[in-house]
C-alpha cells in the first residue's frame, strides 16, 4: 500500500463515517499522509481528525476513534495491520508485512517511471497565481524558485509586475548585487545560501556562513546532498561495468520488508533502508507543501535528510558486490533504491537551480 492508496483508504472511511452520521460533515477533498512525527508510530500517519474535530464539534480523540472504528470495520483487506491513536488525535497506520514490501516496490516503480517529475502532481490545477517582481537578489530568485514549485503542482503561476502578492524573506546585506553573490559563490552555492534558509532566518552570505558553503564536507548541506547525488551515478556506473542492472524489491528479498534486524549485543536494529524509503515517500508532499506555503527552504531541508539517510544507507548495506561476493537479488534491490535517490536529489536541486554532479 502506498502513501496515495492509504490517502485514499482513510478518505473513504472518512465518507463512510459521514454517511453513517457518526461523524457530521464536510468530507474534506484529500487526506493527507505522511511519515509519523516524534512521538508517532507505526509506517504512517494523519492529521485529518485534528482537521474535522473543529467542523464536526468534536474533541479530536473522539474524531480520531470514530475514523479508526470506520477503517477497521470497512477496509479490513486493505493491507492495515494497525490503527492507532497519538497525541491530541493523530491516526498512525502500520501496514501488514506483505503491503509494506508491496508499498516499498511501487514507490521505487513509481519513482523510475516518473523520473525527474516524480513528486509533480495537479493539485494547484487550475489556480493562477501571480507573483510581484523585484530586485532585491534574495527576493528575486525566492519568488522565481517558488513559481517552478507552484508549476510543478499544476498552477499556472508567473511573475508579474505589480502584482498583489510579493514575497519577502529576509534581505541580503544593504549594497549587495545578485552579481557579487554569484561572483563571490559561484551559482550553486549562491542558490543555497539564499533558498536554504527559512524566509525569516538571515541569508548564509556573511563572510563566515558563506565560507562554509564552500567547504566539501557533510555538515555543509550543499555539499552533502551534491556529494550524495554523486555517489549514486558512481554506483549506476560501476554497476553498469558488471552488468547489474537494478530492480524493485519483491518477494525474492524483504530486505526493505524488515523494519528491524537482530545484533545480539545491541538487541533490534533498524534496516537502514526504512528510513531513506520513507523520505522518498515523501518526496511529492514536501514539494507541495513547498509550493503552497512558498517555502523552497523545505525542499532544500528535505533533500539533506534524503542525502544523508542515503549515505547511511550506502555504508550499511553496499550496493555493490564486495570482494569475492557474488550479485544477488538483494544488490539489485539495492541499486535500484540508490537509483530512486539520485533521481529525487536530482530533481529537487533542479528546482532550486542547483547543479546535480555526476562527479565530485
């Protein structure tokens, strides 16, 4: 079961509930699911009962058990070991072993069929929205970056002149030109330096911020999710030499079906794929998200801990034959997950007009 078909399931309990009057509508348009949060358990989880409790008059908890009775008594097929209620009334779903392998395998297809437009979608179908032009450096590339994200949600977005909405994060230093930075940075660091940051936080293009930037090491997040992004055409390349080619996980290797592993020492261990798949997973509503709240900056967040889970996932669980190792199922597992990373590293530094290396 993927994040679309459990969006999906949860919407039509929540229709069910409404039909039934146990739960007094509106029936919102779509659910949002996605990773648990702190105190979350479980594959996945929503806040639609915390979205209802207002509308319905409701306390959330009692929204929330309302919506979890429904789902275990309409969708008991759908592949939902358990529901379960945290916090002021997020639902979390745990998805039976078989789904969760099936839900792995679809990204990854889903993710290699849609290529660089993987997270695009047309939930801003139909909405127009123009952006106000201007000159100040930051400003400018945070609204030109924010209209490819809006496009790529389906809206017909553009910068306009005079137009009524004007985005405005914080500035760079009074007397600094878009010319300089770029000089001074070179392209890419210069994006960075001015999308990494929330629009509220000051720009890295201080002396000191802006010298980091330019240090290749992974506390520098520019470097860290280029370096990624790098790793992964490495691996593409010397697999091609030993003519492994990648493929979706299936029934030949749970490897992605385990959430935890056994160290007799330590006791349960996490695959290290569960959470790079998760993040992957993630991907299409972060560039939502980023696009309606006009927020490059999570995107920006989004492909570091893409990066770095990538890289933990690499030293773990080599994708590659090793010594004297021969290729198995599960390195072509695991080539085709590193596959799926480059191509989500790739297509977000694209859309903050960064450059995605082959080498580095």
């Amino acid at each position: 079961m993927t994040p679309a078909e459990l969006s999906r399931t949860v919407l039509h309990a929540v229709c069910r509930a409404v039909e039934d009057d146990a739960l007094p509508g509106p029936v919102p348009e779509r659910v949002a699911v996605e990773r648990p949060r702190p105190g979350g358990r479980g594959d996945y989880a929503t806040n639609v009962a915390l979205r209802l409790a207002g509308p319905a008059g409701r306390p959330p908890r009692e929204v929330a058990e309302i919506l979890r009775t429904t789902l275990l008594r309409t969708a008991p097929g759908a592949g939902i070991a358990h529901v379960e209620i945290t916090g002021p009334g997020f639902l979390n779903f745990t998805l039976a072993a078989g789904r969760r392998a099936g839900a792995h395998a679809g990204l990854l297809r889903t993710i290699r069929r849609a290529g660089a437009r993987y997270g695009h979608g047309d939930a801003l179908a139909g909405t127009t929205v123009a952006l106000a032009a201007t000159e100040e450096p930051r400003a400018a590339l945070w609204t030109r970056t924010v209209v490819r994200l809006l496009r790529t949600q389906g809206a017909d977005a553009a910068v306009v002149p005079g137009a009524a909405e004007a985005l405005r994060p914080v500035p760079v230093a009074a007397g600094t030109t878009a010319e300089e930075l770029y000089a001074r940075l070179g392209p890419d660091a210069a994006h960075w330096a001015l999308l990494r940051p929330a629009a509220h936080d000051r720009p890295y293009t201080g002396p000191e911020a802006a010298r980091a930037l330019l240090v290749q090491r992974e506390s520098n997040g520019l470097f860290l999710v280029r370096y990624a992004y790098a790793r992964t055409r490495a691996t593409a390349r010397a697999a091609a030499q030993l003519a492994l080619t990648p493929a979706d996980p299936g029934s030949e290797h749970n490897e992605h079906d385990r959430h935890n592993e056994h160290d007799e020492h330590a006791g349960p261990v996490e695959d290290p794929a569960v959470p790079l798949l998760a993040l992957l997973g993630d991907h299409p509503a972060v560039l939502g998200a980023a696009a309606r709240l006009r927020a490059p900056d999570r995107l920006a967040r989004h492909l570091e801990h893409t990066a770095d889970a990538f890289l933990r996932f690499q030293g773990a669980r080599h994708p590659l034959p090793l010594g004297d190792e021969k290729p198995s199922a599960a390195h072509r597992s695991r080539l085709a997950l590193a596959e799926a990373t480059g191509t989500v590293l790739a297509g977000g530094l694209s859309l903050l007009g960064v450059d995605a290396p082959e080498h580095l």
